[in-house]
C-alpha cells in the first residue's frame, strides 16, 4: 500500500514543502482515484484548509482519507507561525466540520496534543500528548482504536512503546517507502507530497510504487 502525507491544500500561501495548491491537489487526487485501493491519502495536523479545499475534491471524486489532528488546537484560533498570514481566522478544523467529513469518507486519527518532539519528552510529558489525543478522538469521535501520527515523524523505542500500550491500532511515520503486510504497524512509510512536485513526476512515483 502506497501512503501519501500532506499536510496544507491552499492557494492562500506558497506552494511548498508542506502547501500544495488546490488544483494540483486535484490533479493528483483524479490520478489516486484511479488506484485508490492500493492508496491511502493522509492529512497532517488538522488544518481548516483540509475542510475548505481538500475535503471538497476528495468527496467529488468519491476518495476516503485520514487526518491526523492536534487535539488541543480544534477549534482554538491558534496559528503556527509559519502560517500567521493565510486569511482566515481559524487556522484548525472545529468539531461540526470533523463530524461533518467524518460522515462522508474521512477517518480520523491523532497526532498528539500539541504536536511536539516527542522523542524530547519524558515518559510522563509524552504519555499526556499521546493519551490526550486519544481520549479526544474516543470522546468527540467515538474512535475506540484510532491510529497515530508520530509528529515530525519522529519516534524511538520508547515513543513507539506507549503508543501500542494507549490502545492505538497503528501509527505513521515520515520514512519513505511502501507499507507491506508483512511490516510493523507502528512504523508505517509514507510518501510526502510537496507542493512544488509535477504531476509529471506524481505519475513517476506511482509507476515505480506499483
């Protein structure tokens, strides 16, 4: 299975390593649809953008997806630095928005309370960040064994070790690659997609995946 991650779907900021314009999401999406058993799309931290632009592309095109959110920031005003210019106020997704596309072929997953370095965390500051955002996805969600999202993709042992003891049915990383059966379900690859890439070198990777 060939796991893509993004993170932005916007013409509101520059295309980048984290931002892909709506239209060439588009592009790529048609071309996903296409093999979209072999696929899984993701979504990285809860963006509104996700709901605004994305959502909208994957519903028409009749693709699920999985975001991964930042539990502490649905439905706050808190913005990233990075991203203090896009234009709306309300830079994470609320709760009407997620059950709304929890309801039409988006999944949900966790990506921490705060999205920090977990990996830079004692045991009981990287219990609270993982812990948290599952009882958040069971509580508003009813998500009983979500999966998770290792922010910056970053885990060891350690990490990797209280996520499985919290009840969370896999969890994703950054590491490129392909996910086989036969590989650990708490170290899945995923494919990042950069706002820059051609859709000439999107068709590229996936003839070589497949």
């Amino acid at each position: 299975m060939i796991v893509l991650a993004y993170h932005r779907v916007n013409d509101a900021l520059p295309a980048g390593e984290f931002v892909v314009p709506v239209a060439r999401f588009r592009e790529q999406m048609e071309l996903v649809a296409e093999k979209a058993d072999q696929v899984l799309v993701t979504l990285d931290d809860g963006y509104r953008d996700n709901y605004l632009f994305a959502y909208p592309v994957l519903k028409d095109l009749g693709l699920k997806a999985t975001i991964f959110l930042t539990t502490d920031y649905i439905g706050t005003d808190h913005k990233r630095k990075r991203y203090k210019d896009v234009p709306w106020k309300r830079d994470y997704l609320d709760l009407e928005e997620i059950r709304e596309m929890a309801a039409n072929g988006i999944s949900f997953g966790a990506h921490s309370a705060t999205h920090p370095h977990l990996t830079r965390l004692d045991v009981e500051e990287a219990e609270n960040e993982i812990i948290s955002s599952k009882d958040f996805l069971r509580g508003y969600l009813s998500v009983e064994r979500p999966s998770f999202c290792y922010p910056y993709g970053e885990f060891d042992d350690r990490i990797k070790r209280i996520v499985k003891e919290a009840g969370f049915s896999s969890a994703y990383t950054l590491r490129p690659g392909i996910y086989r059966p036969q590989d650990d379900p708490f170290e899945i690859p995923r494919i990042g997609v950069s706002g820059t890439i051609t859709l000439k070198d999107f068709q590229k990777l996936f003839s070589r995946a497949f």
